[in-house]
C-alpha cells in the first residue's frame, strides 16, 4: 500500500506546490502503477541505494522513499534541475511532507553534469530510474554513468518506453552491455494512454528496426538487470 501522501495525491487528482498553489499533475506526473511498481521493485530488491533522473511533481520519489524509510534504512537521489522553475517545488514539499527527508538527497541541476560528479565521488548504486529528458542523447548519457555506478546484480528502470529514443538507449545496453530484461506487471490504465502510444508509435515508424527486446504491450517501463560489469573490447561494434 502506497504511502497517505501518495495515496491522497492519486485519490484527489491534484498536488500542493511549495507557495500553496493546488494543482492537477496529470497527464505528466507518475501513473499509479508506475509508482506502485517502482516501490516494489525498491522493496523487493532491498536496493538501499537509489536514484532517479526527473524528479517532476515527486510521485516516484514518493514512492522509493516509501521503500526506505519502511525498511529503516537507504538513501534515495534525484536529480531535477526545473524543479523549481517548472515544478514549484512540489517534490521537495512532498517529500518534507511524507517525512522522508532523512532518506532524500536532492540535486538541482542537469544530469550531464550531477552523474559525472557523483561517479567520480564513488558513488555505488542497487536501483535507478531513468524518466528525465527524453531525448536519444541524454537518456543515453543517462544510462552511461548509471550503468558505471551500478552494482552487478541491480536495477535500472526505463520511464515512457514507447518512445523510439528511450528503446534504441535499451536496445544498446542489451547489446553493448550485460544487461536483462525482467519482466514487470505494470501496465498503463486507460484506453485513451493505450491509442496514443500505440498511434504514437505508428507515427514514429517502430518495427522491424526496434532491436530493445521489448514488446509492444502498452507496459510504461522497463525493467533492466545487469548480470556483469562491461568486458567489450576497444573495437567492439555491433548494430544496435
């Protein structure tokens, strides 16, 4: 069961800026299943280090600082830099809110520059969650330094995988790196998200091109586990 902050917002369809302003996240904020399944997946993998790269309204931080502080320990890390200029600080606010500070570290720049810094700190991770700029380059970079901090055996979780730049980032990590597809159980609710994805893709021309592994089953994430550390030659090259 979600948390009573999570809970309420999913139940009245609305959330409370820092300056008190009530608002509808929705479409844009996390869906229900998504949040449930992130906290599970952070529950059941007893990942107790975690980070997201788009914080937004703070559903999904929500959720995996749910997963912490239940367990007592953890330490959860989002990276958000309009998190005030496009959020009003709705995730921060939620997270005091919630009483999960003690769990939550908050970085309020780009990823391209956090993520470098945090590698070179030494910075390991068990589960991240990758639902930042969806543009082919910065989820890939996304998942470079991700894939550097992350401990064999953990998680990385892809957000809007019915986007053609967010698969070709799986299809390359499934083919230039060690890494599985598990399956999840979250899928989308409502037909109107389920014909706009799929007319969405109709558009973008995904077939026979699309090499990430994934179905085309309306599911919004996707569910990768690294099996080993990168052991490519300087040469290596495959189609991805």
């Amino acid at each position: 069961m979600l948390n009573p902050t999570l809970t309420m917002i999913y139940d009245r369809g609305e959330v409370t800026t820092a300056d008190g302003r009530v608002i509808n996240p929705f479409p844009t904020a996390t869906p229900r299943p998504v949040a449930e399944g992130l906290y599970r997946l952070v529950k059941e993998a007893d990942a107790r280090r975690t980070l997201e790269v788009g914080m937004a309204y703070g559903l999904s931080t929500l959720a995996i600082c749910q997963a912490h502080a239940e367990r007592g320990e953890g330490a959860h890390i989002a990276i958000d830099p309009v998190q005030r200029s496009s959020f009003g600080a709705t995730a921060l606010s939620n997270i005091d809110r919630a009483g999960y500070g003690p769990h939550f570290v908050a970085h309020e720049a780009g990823s391209e520059t956090v993520l470098p810094r945090l590698l070179a700190e030494g910075t390991e991770l068990d589960f991240a969650f990758i639902d930042g700029s969806h543009l082919f380059d910065f989820v890939f970079v996304d998942f470079f330094y991700l894939d550097r901090m992350l401990r064999r055996g953990g998680l990385i979780v892809f957000d809007d995988v019915w986007m053609p730049a967010v698969r070709r980032v799986i299809s390359f990590a499934r083919h230039h790196r060690h890494y599985r597809l598990v399956p999840s159980s979250v899928r989308s609710r409502g037909l109107g998200h389920r014909l706009l994805r799929r007319g969405r893709r109709l558009v973008n021309g995904l077939g026979t091109q699309d090499r990430s592994g994934l179905r085309f089953d309306d599911a919004p994430i996707a569910v990768l586990q690294k099996t080993a550390d990168d052991t490519r030659k300087w040469d290596d090259w495959r189609p991805f």
